[in-house]
C-alpha cells in the first residue's frame, strides 16, 4: 500500500504505562506487513468521557495532509470507550468520505470507504461494548471504595500526622507520625482554648517542633474529623480504625470555637498584657483594660467605664500578677501526693482493666454484626429488594447503633489500656502551675488563667475568682491533707482529665453519684 500509516497506542493512567509496550510490539508486526510508510505515536489521555485534546491535536495534524492516512489501533477501545465520543463521529465521517482508514489488528477490522453498514456496525458495537467495560469497572470501584469507607478503611492519602504504610501481611494500613501526630495534638489544644488564633498555633508549632506548614494547613487539620477517628468524604461522615490523634470532643470544642459557640481567639492575644479581656470589673462588669504610664515603665489594668462612671480604681499589672501566683501555689501539689494519687488510680484499674477487655471481645463481635447488617442491607437495597427511603432510613439506624457500641468501645478500651496520660498531665500542670504563670510567655499564662480559674473579677484593687474544677478539689486536698479521698474523688480527677465519661464511670460503678 502507498498509504501512510500513523500508529497510535494509548493508555488512560500513568499507572497503565507498562501496558505500551505490548501495544507497541503489535502494532509493529501489524503495520510491517501491512504498510511501507508508517510512524508511530504513543501518549497518555483518557478514551472516556472527556476532553480528547492530545488525541485531536495528532488527527488534526493528520488530516492537514489531503492524502488517505491509515490510523492503526490495537483495538477499538484504545481509540474511543464513549460510543457517544465526538471523535467517533468525526472519525467514521472521515472514513466515509476516504480520507482515512481504521485498522483494528487485534480484532481483525478493517475500515475504509468501501466499508459495509455491517462493518462499521462492528465500529459501533466495539465501542459500546468498550463502554459498558469502563461503566462496569466504574460502579465496581465506586462501589469497593463506599464499602471500604464502611469498614472504615481510608481510601486516600494519609493526612499530615499521618502516613500510609504496608504491614507484613501485605495489608495497606495507616500509622501516626509521632512528632507530626503530637504537634498536630497541641494545635488542637492550643486553639480549643479560644486564646490562639491559626496565625498563632502556626508560630506556636514552629517553636515547639519545628514544622513549618502554613496557617492554612494548619486551618485545614484542624478542620479535618479524621484525627478524632472520623473520616470525611464527600460530605458523608464514616468512622474508621486507625489511631486517633486527638479525642472526639476535642474536636468538637475546636469546631465550636470556629463556629463562635465558645469563647473566639481575642485579636489582642499577641500584645504585650497578659490579663487584657480576662478580667470583669465586679462594679458594672465591663472589661478591665491596661495601658502603659511614664514611657511603658508601669502597665496599669482599670475598668473601661462604658456602661457609666464610677470610682474604678488603677492598679498596676504587677500587683495583680502577686495576686494571681497565690492561687497556682494554692493548686500546687505536693510530689509525694501527686505520687499517691497516680498508685492508687493504677491500682484501682488493674482489675477493671481486665474487665473491659473481657467486654471489647463482646463489643468487636457486635461491631462485627453491624457491619454484616448494613452489608446486607446495601446488597438488599442494589438488588431492588427495598425502596431508597427505607434503605436510607435502615441504613442510618443501623450506623447510629454501631456508633454507640464504637464510643462505648473507645471507653473500654482507655481503662483496658491503663491510658492515665490525661489524668497525669492534669496533676503534672497543678505541680508545675506556679513555674508556668511566673516563667512563661504572655499566651502561656493565659492559657493556664484559662484552664485554672474562672469568674475573674477585679474589686478595688483586689482580684476575685473562682478554682474550676478539679482545681477547686486539690486546693481543699492541700489544705485537708488528704490526697486520696474517698474513691469518687479519685475517679473526678480522671474525668476532669477527659480519661471516662460521666456515663461510664457510672457503669462502672453505679454507687457513685455524678452532677
């Protein structure tokens, strides 16, 4: 034949890439028997649905030269997946008119304008065929991935704190990045105190750990349900099975500060008067606001007067500052009673240790069930045999019940796992808060004002306030000298630390009585 050949093989992913060369090999033993002139062209688009730029800038080219071209495909599926395709319009118009061939070698078609209606059926057919393959291959992924999300398996890349991993078994799994998990921890404490903006956890994170990630990023995480064990995909909220960077409801007192539902990051949280916005004046209670005297010398704190004057009074911010170190002493406990406490709350939950782990058997097993029950009825609900809304509502009671037994299953597995890392940082920070006020940064002290002390008020010249709790409980420890109390005490200071919920602790034991 005189007719130039162009051979063209094509992939769809780079993923596929491996799959070019045997296109190649074929075209070549086709076209070297066939053909005289050929060249041959080989690229990477999808055949499906889409815009076809790389494959129509090559026919463009092509059909610039007014002599018949033959245009060699391994198969039908390399040139269109779409029988719908506009380049499979335009290219059966080509071949009617003679200004170019089809060839097909592995499926042994030939086109041309003398072609049968027959033949360019088969065009047609290939093409359908082609497309109810890449239709089935679709729904199947789609709907592996929306099962994998059910079993709480992460389709995606890991995110920061995290990284994707393959166990020994060959299972793709997600671990934490240590250091990226525990920064990612302290973003999130650091602005679920209301006292940090993202510019600020930013700067925060940089001198902690050293991680230099905008504050968009960082806006992004904490943003983001997955490091609380909830993953997030197209609006569609599914629990999954990896370690969780943070608990549920620190995630949940971020979000409400995002919202505006808690106390909001103070614009003024970076300037340089530590008190400013958390004093109220016990008169009329507006703001006490601070101001530098004598070129910044002295700082005084006094009442802004907005509702209506009256006889507020200046004290200086050192003054104030005596006052408040007395009551982070009053907090302080001792060593040996910080000691004390930690024994006997181990002690404690050894036995109910073994328990819940004897109940996270009986948990798995339901969870399990559950699974198997939103299985079934998906596959009822693709088979026809239920209407949507009843498949909606099923689904949604089914999935409600199975988040009750995973939270449950969270709260077995804390006292299973003997986890006091909140109990202890608690009686860590009640020891070290005297060192903390006098040797931190503004926005540490704030913090610590913030988590100790609540209803700060300035009468006269005197600070006034109230111990939050569990602070209020140590400072009576402190001055009773009983470290360990009775056992609901002991069990209170775990719940201040976030270590049981109220509810669980009185499963554990319905003898105690909660608030």
């Amino acid at each position: 034949m005189g007719t130039k050949a162009f051979l063209i093989a094509r992939v769809s992913t780079k993923d596929q890439k491996d799959a070019l060369p045997a296109q190649k090999y074929r075209l070549f033993d086709y076209a070297e028997r066939q053909f005289t002139d050929f060249e041959y062209i080989e690229f990477q688009e999808s055949a499906y649905r889409g815009d076809r730029e790389i494959f129509t800038s090559i026919t463009d080219k092509i059909f610039e030269n007014n002599e018949t071209a033959a245009l060699v495909f391994d198969k039908i599926d390399r040139l269109t997946r779409d029988y719908t395709d506009p380049v499979l319009r335009t290219a059966i118009s080509y071949v009617k008119k003679g200004r170019i061939e089809l060839h097909f070698p592995s499926e042994g078609l030939v086109l041309n304008r003398y072609s049968s209606a027959n033949e360019l059926q088969r065009l047609g057919m290939g093409a359908v065929s082609s497309q109810n393959y890449s239709d089935s291959v679709s729904y199947n992924v789609r709907r592996r991935n929306e099962q994998l999300r059910r079993d709480g398996i992460w389709t995606n890349p890991a995110p920061f704190g995290y990284t994707n991993v393959t166990l020994a078994n060959g299972k793709k799994w997600i671990d934490l990045v240590p250091i990226e998990a525990e920064a990612v921890r302290t973003a999130y404490e650091l602005y679920a105190t209301g006292n940090y903006s993202v510019k600020l956890v930013r700067k925060k994170i940089i001198e902690q750990y050293g991680i230099t990630r905008t504050a968009a990023q960082w806006h992004k995480v904490l943003n983001n349900p997955f490091y609380s064990g909830i993953m997030r995909v197209k609006g569609e909220l599914y629990p999954h099975h990896y370690i969780a960077a943070i608990s549920e409801d620190l995630y949940e007192q971020v979000k409400a500060v995002m919202k505006g539902y808690a106390v909001q990051p103070k614009i003024w949280a970076g300037l340089p008067y530590p008190y400013r916005g958390l004093i109220s004046c016990s008169v009329c209670g507006c703001r006490i606001t601070f101001e530098q005297k004598k070129g910044g010398k002295y700082i005084y704190g006094h009442c802004t007067q907005y509702k209506g004057k009256h006889d507020a009074v200046y004290v200086q911010q050192k003054d104030m500052t005596k006052q408040l170190k007395t009551v982070f002493r009053e907090v302080q406990l001792p060593e040996h009673a910080r000691n004390e406490i930690v024994a006997s709350l181990t002690a404690e939950d050894e036995v109910k240790s073994s328990e819940s782990r004897e109940k996270l058997t009986y948990v798995d097993a339901e969870i399990s069930r559950y699974d198997e029950r939103i299985q079934r009825n998906y596959d009822t609900y693709i088979d026809g045999g239920v209407a949507k809304e009843m498949y909606l509502q099923k689904d949604a009671e089914l999935k409600a019940s199975q988040k009750a037994l995973r939270k449950t299953r969270k709260n077995l597995e804390l006292v299973a796992n003997n986890n006091f890392d909140w109990a202890v940082s608690l009686l860590d920070l009640s020891r070290e808060a005297p060192e903390i006020f006098e040797g931190s940064e503004n926005e540490d002290q704030r913090t610590l004002i913030n988590k100790v002390l609540s209803n700060l008020e300035l009468e006269g010249k005197e600070l006034r306030w109230k111990l939050k709790w569990p602070f209020d409980m140590m400072a009576i420890c402190n001055k009773t000298q009983n470290w360990l109390g009775i056992c609901d005490e002991v069990r209170t200071i775990l719940i201040a630390a976030g270590h049981y919920s109220h509810e669980y602790v009185g499963a554990l034991n319905p003898d105690i009585h909660l608030n």
